[in-house]
C-alpha cells in the first residue's frame, strides 16, 4: 500500500511555503525558504538530486543580484525555485505515490498490540505498522499519549537541547500596474532590529509577466522574531510594513499582505552526535527526522531523508523479511 502522509495544515509545503494572492493566483511568494545553496561537497554527495530537479525544471541557476549576501565557500551553487519553493515538495510527493491527508494536526501517539495509533485534534485516528514524524522537536516533545514514555533518559535529553530561531514573514501582493524598482532583486538589511530581508518575488524567479503584478517578501530578524513570537500576526504586521516603508520610501499601496510567524524557522541547535534521525520505537517503529537532526536547508533534509529511509528499511522491511 502506498504510504500516507499527514499534514497539519492545507497544504505540505512545511518551511519551503509558497503563498498567491487571492486575487491572482499567478501572483505568488516564499515566505519560508527563498533559494538553495549546494555547497561543493553537498553538490558532490547529492548530485543526482540537484540533477533531476533541474532536469525536470523545478530547480534553476539563480542569475540575479541578491545585495548582502553573506560570503560563501568558493564554488557553491545557488538555485531558485521558478514555480515557489511549495513545488519542490509537492514534486517529490507526486512521485512518491503517498496519500496526502491535509488539515490532519497529529496530536497522540499511541503504541500497542504492534501497531501505531495517531489521533488527530478533530478526533479522528489511524492504525500504521510504522510510523516517521518529520515536524519540529519540541512538537514532538509535547505529542500526547505513550509515546513519551517510551523515549529513554538519553533520547529526551538530546532532544530536548535542540533550539530553533524564529521569525515572522510577510509577503506583499500588488496589482499589475503597481511600478517600483530597486537595484537589487533581493537585500539583506543590516543594522536593523526589525527587518533582515527582503525580496522581489518575481525578479528573483527572473520571471516577468506584465500581467501579474509584483510581491514582496519580507522576514524580520531572528531577535524581533524571538521577542515577539508569542504575538499575534495581526498585532506583529503593522510594525513590520511601519517599518519596511521607512526603509522603502514611495512603496505603492499592496492589494493584499500576509503576514506568517515561524515559531521554529531554521535550527540553531541540532540533536547533538545524530546521524540525521532517531529510532524511538523499534516495533511497531517510530522514528523522527528532519532538519532537527541536521541543518536547515535543503542537503540537511535530503541527509536526515536518506538517513531515515535506510533506517526504515534496515528495522521494519528487513525485519518483516526475516519473519
């Protein structure tokens, strides 16, 4: 059977976010990750990767001036996304045949009589014979049931140090005939304690359609982000545009704004001595993975992938085989 894959929210995009406006769906922005950086040595260990993804056009060489970048190991190679980052997920998600189950908020895990029971905030639940969590760790630190009891000292130790910064995002959707230029496609903003990015969506992808009007991406810096992560979005906007349009004087008025807060934007800490997952349960099997257990970007989740996928098969379909 094929796999299924729950999502907490409508969509399965996680940090790679792609949001379009409610009044031109052409008319899009990441407000999660923004390019890809394959260092040598990555470029090296997951060629085939990078190779398929810009065979198949869903990566593309980034051509355009990104002002304040900071200064990276010679050689490295930096990608764009042209249709947003969501389609690098969704790529991989068609091709894996899984059943996407949307809007599926995952809040207990139950292990017993060999199988795994995941029950859902609205109440709903399902039976796996195995089971892999790919969110954030403190959200699966505070997962309900017996799960918890079954992490020993060590494991709730390692995973309980890993920290992640966060941050707010919030994408800017004008109308077609909305005219601004700027030097650059995208800036870092330095000496300033509100913002730290911002980018033209559409100058970035090295896209241009008179027809559809041009975004903006903002993400604040990650101190703003720390100090008022428990705020709302509607509270938190006003300071961000207050102050974008200081530093960008003569911005035209945008048709429609959202505004997104990542709670846990890029790790700062990973599970320390990791080789990019844990097994939890070994039968039925439960492990988790992710950037967690790496680094955020794109090769920390290809390696926790790879990592997680050679531990399923050597525990779960290894040991089914040998039954």
């Amino acid at each position: 059977m094929p796999p299924n894959t729950m999502d907490g929210v409508h969509n399965t995009s996680g940090r790679m976010s792609t949001s379009r406006s409610p009044n031109n769906e052409s008319c899009s922005a990441d407000l999660g990750a923004q390019y890809i950086s394959a260092t040598p040595a990555y470029w090296q260990e997951h060629e085939k990767f990078y190779e398929e993804l810009l065979d198949r056009g869903i990566l593309y060489p980034l051509q355009s001036q990104v002002d304040g970048m900071k200064e990276y190991e010679e050689n490295i190679r930096h990608f764009i996304v042209p249709e947003g980052t969501s389609s690098l997920v969704k790529y991989y998600l068609q091709e894996s045949g899984a059943e996407v189950l949307y809007n599926h908020h995952v809040q207990r895990v139950h292990l017993g009589d060999g199988v795994v029971t995941v029950e859902n905030r609205d109440g709903s639940s399902a039976c796996f014979d195995a089971l892999i969590l790919t969110m954030p760790i403190p959200q699966i630190l505070q997962l309900q049931g017996n799960l918890q009891a079954m992490l020993n000292a060590d494991q709730r130790r390692a995973l309980e140090m890993a920290t992640y910064s966060s941050r707010f995002a919030l994408g800017l959707f004008y109308n077609s005939d909305a005219d601004f230029e700027f030097p650059w496609t995208a800036k870092y903003v330095s000496d300033n304690s509100v913002i730290r990015y911002i980018a033209v969506n559409k100058k970035k992808r090295s896209q241009e359609c008179d027809s559809v009007g041009p975004s903006l991406v903002v993400h604040t810096s990650v101190a703003f982000g720390q100090k008022h992560v428990d705020e709302d979005v509607n509270v938190v906007q006003p300071f961000i545009l207050a102050e974008l349009n200081r530093l960008l004087p003569g911005l035209p008025q945008h048709a429609y704004g959202k505004c997104h807060k990542w709670r846990y934007s890029q790790v700062t800490r990973p599970v320390g001595g990791s080789t990019g997952h844990m097994v939890l349960s070994a039968e039925p099997l439960i492990l988790c993975a992710g950037d967690g257990f790496t680094h955020s970007n794109f090769d920390g989740c290809v390696k926790s992938a790879l990592s997680a996928v050679d531990a399923f098969k050597s525990i779960f379909l290894d040991g089914k085989s040998g039954h």
